[in-house]
C-alpha cells in the first residue's frame, strides 16, 4: 500500500529494511518529504527509507554518489575521477563502496546511480548552489572526455549556470539536429 504497488519502490523500500535489520517490522512512517510532482510520486516512508541507505555514508563516498546523481546517464570512471576534486584513491574507494552497496551499477565500462529513483531522491536533496558546481564539474569532465557529446554538455553547462558555454553547445547541437532534418529538436 505504502508503495502504490511499483516494483522499484518495493524493492528499495526492502534493501533499507534489510540493511537496517528490521525486514520483520512495518514501522512507523518517516519524516521525510515527498520529491517534486513532476515524476511519479514517491511516499514520505519510501523516501525516507531510501535516505537512509545513504545515511552510513562518509563524506567522501557521498560526495562521489553526489556527483554521478547530478548526471542522468553513465560516467566513466576517468570522467569520475576528474570531476571529484579529490584524490584518485579515495575516488576509487568511493566508487568501490558505492557499487558493493548497490548505490552505483557499472554499465558498459561507466557507472550511474543504480535506480533512477534514488538517483532523484540523492538530486533532490542537493542544495541549488551544490548541483550548479556539480554539472560544472562533470561538464569539464565529459568536455575533456567525450566531447562531441554537444547534447549532454549543453544541458550540463546550462544547468551550470554557464551561458556563454551552454550557447555554443546549444547551437552545435541544433546543427547536428538540422543535419538529420530533426527540425523540431533543432529549434
């Protein structure tokens, strides 16, 4: 009921409960908040839940799981590594930590938050200023990295509060739309 019935919910409602020893007790709900309206809705205890997941974290490993939330898609740990401003090692073990708890999934040689859902919940919780120095950071890296990729620096450039960098992403990737007669995308 708590769950509305979606799979994901349930699942992650359960890894909290079983990381907190307490897979037999229904509980109490949480004083969490509920995520913006604009995605499916989330209850406070699922919410909540999946907070504390994150709760046992040190601030270096959440800083990194901060970083990949701010990116929909995969990062490649090089990419990692040059957006985290800390040591290579302790960006290593970040990433170790996150993916032997089931935070983060590698996918293809990168790693993303590994559900949608708590990727939101970790974005959400994010203060403005944080997630502008966030796609900052992985924009220089996906720059240095990928840098035909025009669409997704835009978007983080833009994000960044980047403007003069967002624009010249912006209309790279409207050429590139105009190419395939993408008219709609292009403008």
């Amino acid at each position: 009921r708590e769950t509305g019935g979606i799979p994901l919910f349930i699942i992650e409602a359960l890894r909290a409960q079983y990381e907190q020893g307490d897979l037999g007790d229904a509980g109490e709900g949480t004083d969490g908040e509920s995520s913006a309206a604009e995605h499916l809705p989330m209850t406070p205890r699922v919410h909540g839940l999946m907070r504390s997941r994150l709760g046992g974290l040190d601030a270096e490993t959440r800083a990194v799981l901060d970083l990949v939330a701010v990116h929909d898609g995969e990062l490649a740990l090089t990419e990692i590594v040059a957006a985290a401003e800390a040591p290579d090692e302790a960006v290593l073990r970040a990433v170790d930590e996150l993916a032997r708890r089931r935070l983060l999934a590698e996918h293809a040689g990168g790693y993303r938050v590994s559900h949608e859902l708590l990727r939101r919940v970790v974005y959400d919780d994010l203060p403005l200023s944080s997630r502008m120095d966030l796609h900052r950071r992985v924009a220089l890296a996906v720059e240095a990295h990928r840098p035909d990729e025009v669409e997704l620096l835009a978007h983080h450039f833009a994000t960044a509060r980047i403007p003069d960098r967002a624009a010249d992403y912006l209309e790279r990737a409207a050429d590139r739309a105009l190419e395939v007669r993408a008219y709609d995308t292009a403008a």
